[in-house]
C-alpha cells in the first residue's frame, strides 16, 4: 500500500494558509492509497478546524488528525522568541505519530506537483533530508551561526 504521512503546524493566524498547502497537497497526490495527515493545532478557531475538515473529506483516501500544541509545549526546551513556537513543534513528530516516516512541510507552502519521488527517497542512513539554503547573514547571526556553516531550509523535510 502506498501511503503518505504528512505533518502541518499551524496556528490560527495561518489556517487558511495550510487550507491552501493542504488542498494543493492533496489535489496533486492522488495515487497515494491513503494520505495520513497531522495538524499540530496552536489554537485553531474551531470555525478553520471544520472547514479544514470539510474540504479534507472531498478526498476519500484521506485522514486528518488535529494534535494540540499545548501538549507538546512544557516538553520544548526553548524560550520564546520572534519565531512562533509552534514551528518548533515539528521537533516532537514521535510524539504525534509512530510512523516510520513522515513530511513535514509549512503551512504556507504550496505543493505543484506529485510527491511520489520525494516520498520514495531512500532514507538509509540518515535521519532527515532538506535542502541547504543561504540564509541572510543577519539571520545567520541571530541563531549563533557562521556565515560558512550550513543551513537546511526546515520548511520541507523529509523526515
């Protein structure tokens, strides 16, 4: 069976963003047999949850599951910052789900075409996959890095 895991997290200030992530995932990836999708939810207004929910089911093969952020927050050892601290959530996926392998993608990411390729990524040997980006050098300050170090862009990993 060819199954996809896909991890959001999302605020209420983006819902409709990751509405629009969500359905061009899901538009694009219809030979999946069953698409398994987690939504760390930071307070989603229970209005962009049943939308979310409502548009999710005009694709049968599948399922969406909200995971409250409040769960996951006294377990980040992170002060909070100018970043939302929901974006590090994606730290916790053991916690939200036992499976093998998962995407996690932003919320305000769109997805043009089938993920089938990506998905089938040999992972042997390594933990998580991402593309090296070249962040500006101001931001590389504010998190402590070199402008030699390498980056990994942490808006799509394969995890």
């Amino acid at each position: 069976m060819n199954e996809l895991n896909v991890l959001y997290s999302t605020d209420n200030n983006y819902a409709a963003h990751a509405a629009a992530s969500i359905y061009s995932l899901l538009d694009h990836n219809k030979t999946f047999d069953k698409i398994h999708l987690y939504v760390i939810d930071d307070h989603i207004a229970k209005e962009s949850k049943e939308k979310l929910c409502t548009m999710v089911s005009a694709f049968p093969n599948t399922a969406l599951q909200f995971y409250p952020f409040e769960k996951l927050k006294p377990k980040l050892a992170i002060k909070e910052t100018w970043f939302a601290m929901v974006g590090y959530a994606r730290l916790m996926i053991s916690e939200i789900t036992d499976a093998d392998k998962i995407l996690y993608i932003d919320c305000d990411t769109i997805v043009n075409r089938s993920l089938e390729e990506l998905w089938g990524t040999d992972m042997a040997g390594y933990c998580v996959a991402g593309v090296q980006d070249n962040p500006a050098l101001y931001a590389l300050e504010a998190i402590g890095m070199d402008e030699n170090d390498r980056y990994i862009n942490s808006g799509v990993l394969l995890i």
